[in-house]
C-alpha cells in the first residue's frame, strides 16, 4: 500500500498533499474537545498496535506491498476525526523512521491510509451497524482497505513516473487488496467485538455521530 517516491509525478504528489492537508487539518479542529482522560492512552494503544500491524509488509506485482492497514478499525473505535490524527502519526513515523514509503509521496500515502481508509471505514460501519455492529465492523475494514487500495492505483497510474498504465495498476491493487481486505475485515471485526464487549465506553465510534463535515458543529 506503500507508494515508495518516485512513482508520482510532482503534480499528484502535490494534489495528494493538499488534499491530506486539508482533511487532516479539519481532523485537527474537530478534535480539539474529543481527548479526554480516557481517550488519551486508548489514542496511544490504537496507533501503536497499527502501527506494529503495518510493519508486515509483503510484495505484490507492480513494485508495491501489501499489508495490514487498520484505518477502519482506527475510525470504528476512536471516531473519524482522531482516528485521522492516530493513522497520520503511524504513517508518517514509518516514513521518516523506517523509510516505509517515500517523503514525496506522503501526501499519498496519508491520503489512502489515513483519511480514504479512516473515513470509509467509519462511514461503512456506521451504515451497517444497525443490522449487526460485528457484520458491520468486518465489511468496514474490508471495503475501507479495497477503496485505498483504488485510490493508490490512480494516482500511480495517472503518473507517467510509474511504469504501468491506469487498467494495470488499478486491477494490481483493488484486486490484491480485495482479498486483503478479507483478512483484515476478520481481524477489524474480531477486535472490534472483543473491545465493545470488555469496555463499550471506549468504542466512540459505536455511538458518536463525530464527522469531518463542515456542517457538524465543533
């Protein structure tokens, strides 16, 4: 999922910084009143163990890697809006640390993982939640991951830094991370039930209607 640099032309690097800026920005006002003594540490716990998720990373055609993501479960379990703020420090700390995708192409890689993921996750679940909050939960980290994953294969494919074209690129990543997305939808609901069950208070995104829309109040 990683987009390593050089793969974008500067002008999608720089649509997918301003993009990611603009809607981590929002993460950051929205968040200001949604920390509290509770929600700190889970903060912590939620981007760490992300964080030690995505460190598994294996090839798949076309130069990039797949792994496990965890934007849906972030979004699921702390709301959109610090589950942006949770997926932009993993990301950004395993570019700059461990060189996990490239600096250039961060804007990217925080546009996929961190806000495309995140937020389709949350929109999915809260959509389905009503019918089966467990159901609800795996087809979040499923679709949530299969959306990223188009996201990551139009931008390198609209580039002609890369070397494959659109139809390639997009079919190598929605399908590879299809049936990716079937692996951490299982791990997204079984974590999510386990959570909601020992400790419903923490699940924010079981019962908050937070939003990164300019019309849901501060």
């Amino acid at each position: 999922m990683h987009i390593p640099d050089g793969f974008l032309d500067p002008l999608i690097a720089g649509l997918f910084w301003v993009a990611s800026g603009v809607a981590i920005g929002i993460a950051v006002r929205r968040a200001r009143d949604k920390l509290g003594d509770e929600r700190t540490p889970l903060l912590g716990v939620v981007a760490a163990g992300i964080f030690a998720a995505q460190m598994l990373n294996w090839p798949i055609p076309g130069g990039t890697s797949a792994h496990f993501v965890g934007g849906a479960f972030a979004g699921i379990l702390l709301g959109p809006s610090l589950g942006v703020l949770a997926m932009t420090a993993v990301v950004t700390i395993q570019a700059l640390v461990f060189g996990d995708g490239g600096i250039i192409a961060l804007g990217g890689n925080l546009f996929a993982m961190a806000v495309v993921d995140v937020l389709v996750g949350y929109a999915i679940f809260r959509a389905l939640r009503g019918v089966h909050e467990t159901g609800a939960a795996f087809v979040a980290g499923w679709g949530a991951i299969t959306v990223s994953a188009l996201a990551v294969g139009l931008g390198v494919g609209l580039s002609s830094a890369f070397a494959y074209e659109l139809g390639l690129t997009v079919s190598i990543m929605v399908v590879g991370h299809t049936v990716l997305g079937l692996i951490e939808g299982a791990i997204t609901a079984a974590v999510y039930g386990f959570v909601a069950n020992a400790r419903p208070d923490l699940v924010l995104g079981r019962f908050d209607d937070d939003s990164l829309s300019p019309e849901v109040g501060l």
